[in-house]
C-alpha cells in the first residue's frame, strides 16, 4: 500500500471515528439532560477535557505516544483559546433562540472560509464553495426555526463564531507548524482548556440554568451517565484534532454538520422525536451539499504533491503510535464539538 493511500485510509478512519463518537455522546448526553435533568453542559465539558487528559496521561506513561514539548505560550493561548470558545457558544445558546443559534452554527463554515482566504492565502474553488452553499441552505431548513433577535445574544453569537474560527484553525496550523501530531498537541492544551472551564462554568452554568451544579443530586444513574459521557468524549476530543489535522477547519465544519443531520435521523427513528418535511426535505438537501463537497475535495487532491502527504503520514505515524491503532480499527462538531449546549439545544 502506497503512502498516499495510506493517509487516505487514515482520514478516513478519523472521518469514521469523529462521526460514530460524537453521534453516541449526543444520545449519552440527551439521556443526561432531558431524562435525569442534568443541565451543566460547560461544567460537564470541563470534566471530558480532564479525563481525556488523564486518558493521555496513562497512554504517555504506556508509550503509546512520544512527549514533544513545543512553545508553551502557543499551548496556553490555544488552550485558553479552545476553552473561552466552547463557553461562548454555550451562552450563545442561552442568550439566543435555538433558532438563532443554529444560524450562529451555521456562520463558522463562510466565516473560517473568509479568515483561510485573508490570512492564509488559502483558495476555495467556485465548486467548493458552490457544494458549501447547498450543505448550509439544507442544514438550515432542517434546523433553523424561529429567529429572535437580541443585541447581547448578537454579540455573544459573534464572538463565538470568530473565537471557535480561530481556534479550529490553529488546530490545524500549530500541527503543522511545530510538526506535533492531533494527540501530542491534545494532551498538551487539554489541561489550559479544561482548567479555563472548571472556573467558568460553575458560573456560566449559574447563570443559564438557575441552578448549582454542586447542590445537584447525584444518583447512581446520573453518575453512570456522566462517567460514560466522560468516556465517549476521549474518542470526541481526539478525533476532532485527528480530523482537522489530517484535513482542515472547513471539512471539520462539514463532517459537524453530516453529524447534525445523522442526530435527527437517530432521534426520529429510535426516540420518536416529531419529525416533519422540513426536517427530511432539509436533511436531503444537506447529504447533496455533502457529496459534492467530497467530490470536488476528491477532485483536487491530484493537485497535491505526494510527496507533501507521505510526510504529513509519516510524521504522524513515527511519533504516534495511537493513529496507528485507531487506523487498525477503521477508526473525529452537532459540531464540536460540538458541545451539546443545553436542553435548548436537544430539540434543535
């Protein structure tokens, strides 16, 4: 096997892993917040961040990966970074109808399109951004509902996109830059990140909910929830950098929404959730935008020297010897990470 289908394999496999993780802790989360009223989604997202980091910590220790220490300002700023902006979309949705946070959802894709454009001299060809077009015009019929509009929310929804923008970005550049594979640089921002969410979101959580996350009653249900979540989201977290590593910020974005459509679809199918044409005749649209966004990426990779993705495989594959795992198993946000939000968010 030649060393540019390997690297296909890979990305496919990540492709694999980032849809059937984040599709599972969807459910495991649903479960969470709307049957046992669990609605602490920033706080809970700071405990997937620890554990995922200790999960690293274990593979570390096992040798399953190589430490590769690299500029500790660019970890911290990423970190920090990666943690305001998953806080942001949170009160994004607690300021915002659902509505108008799915459009919030729905502006990352041109906005981190725009940003690749300005600073990166990055080209997206007419068919490209033709085939993107179709996938958020289908998205947005099957979720975008009501649409009310707030100057706070506004705001909030702005900072959001631009913050999350940036941060799936430098996902993608600070591998690449310092040539650190999707697991080194996890492990390193991971604790920034989780660290910026314990300290917010007891608070952020105050203020959505009304609630106190520490005089919440913890069952024995509700903590077999949480720990599964936990569990789930080691696979979340590390697809997701495997994903934009291997790929980019915009195809990260696209997979997000495959995930969106395949959330509905779940949840009609297996919880009777009420399902309307707009749904179907959205969801239909969506996987046509999606296939022929996947054509035309397909189309350009001639255009890639092989030589530039040998490298990128064999540096990923020499010092991480995960990848080569999850590649073995045919192995990365709705959206990133999509974070799930709060109970708003579930009848999206």
């Amino acid at each position: 096997m030649s060393d540019g289908q390997r690297f296909q394999l890979g990305t496919i496999g990540a492709l694999g892993l980032s849809v059937v993780s984040s599709v599972s802790i969807v459910i495991c989360n649903k479960a969470l917040i709307s049957t046992l009223g669990f609605t602490f989604a920033t706080t809970l997202t700071s405990w997937h961040l620890l554990v995922t980091f200790c999960s690293l910590h274990v593979a570390l220790w096992m040798k399953f990966f190589e430490h590769k220490p690299f500029d500790p300002k660019a970890v911290m700023g990423f970190g920090i970074l990666n943690g305001t902006s998953i806080g942001l979309l949170n009160l994004s949705l607690g300021f915002n109808s659902v509505g108008f946070y799915q459009m919030t959802k729905l502006a990352i894709i041109p906005c981190t399109v725009l940003l690749e454009t300005l600073f990166f001299s990055k080209q997206f060809s007419k068919k490209i951004r033709f085939s993107l077009t179709i996938l958020l015009m289908g998205v947005g019929i099957a979720t975008v509902t009501d649409l009310q509009l707030n100057i706070l929310g506004s705001v909030l929804s702005l900072l959001a996109v631009i913050t999350t923008c940036i941060a799936q970005i430098m996902t993608n550049t600070i591998q690449k830059k310092y040539k650190v594979s999707s697991t080194q640089l996890l492990y390193q921002s991971c604790p920034y990140q989780a660290l910026t969410l314990f300290l917010i979101g007891p608070f952020l959580d105050a203020l959505l909910t009304n609630k106190n996350v520490f005089a919440f009653k913890y069952t024995p249900l509700v903590l077999a929830f949480i720990v599964l979540s936990c569990l789930i989201s080691v696979s979340v977290n590390f697809s997701t950098f495997l994903v934009i590593g291997k790929t980019s910020p915009v195809t990260y974005q696209v997979l997000g929404h495959l995930k969106t459509c395949l959330v509905l679809a779940f949840g009609y199918v297996l919880l009777h959730d009420p399902f309307s044409w707009r749904n179907i005749l959205g969801i239909l649209i969506a996987v046509v935008g999606m296939l022929l966004y996947s054509y035309f990426s397909t189309q350009q990779k001639p255009t890639e020297p092989l030589t530039q993705l040998s490298q990128a495989k064999e540096s990923e594959s020499e010092s991480d010897p995960l990848i080569n795992v999850e590649n073995g198993v045919i192995e990365t946000s709705p959206q990133n990470l999509g974070v799930w939000s709060s109970d708003k968010d579930l009848h999206a």
